[in-house]
C-alpha cells in the first residue's frame, strides 16, 4: 500500500463542536485536516470520529500517528 502525503508536520490544534467527522487519511485533501473526496482512486478512505460534547483537539496532519485522527507527537521524529 503507498504512504500517505504528509500534509503537514504539526497538528491541527482545534476547538469542535459535538457531531461527526471525516478526517483525511491520504493527506491529499485541499481542505486539511478534512476530507474532501481527493482519495478517490486511492487506497485510502477518510477515518470518521465523533465528539459527543465540544472538545479541543489535535489531528494529525503528517498521516503517520498511531492514535488516528488524534496526533500522538509521531511528527516530530519525521525527516
């Protein structure tokens, strides 16, 4: 399977309100960290979550943390 696009080498540090979301797991997508359809034709599929109150959170935009869509600091031992 190809490796996702690195989009960028920090979070997106946000405030959500409760509903449901696609977060971008190709990193194409114009629309970061969001999906946007830009996988269509790849391997990858958008990973949905959803907060059930409003949260500050950090998604991940290098694509490679293992706590997806969440940023688990994997960003910073990239070259």
């Amino acid at each position: 399977m190809e490796l996702p696009k690195i989009a960028d080498k920090k979070p997106a540090v946000l405030e959500l309100e409760p509903g449901t979301y696609a977060w971008c797991a190709c990193g194409q997508s114009k629309n970061q960290p969001y999906c946007d359809g830009s996988h269509r034709g790849t391997g990858f599929s958008p990973k949905m979550f959803t907060l059930t109150e409003k949260k500050r959170v950090a998604l991940c935009q290098c694509k490679q943390s293992a706590q997806t869509p969440y940023c688990d600091g994997t960003h910073r031992t990239l070259a």
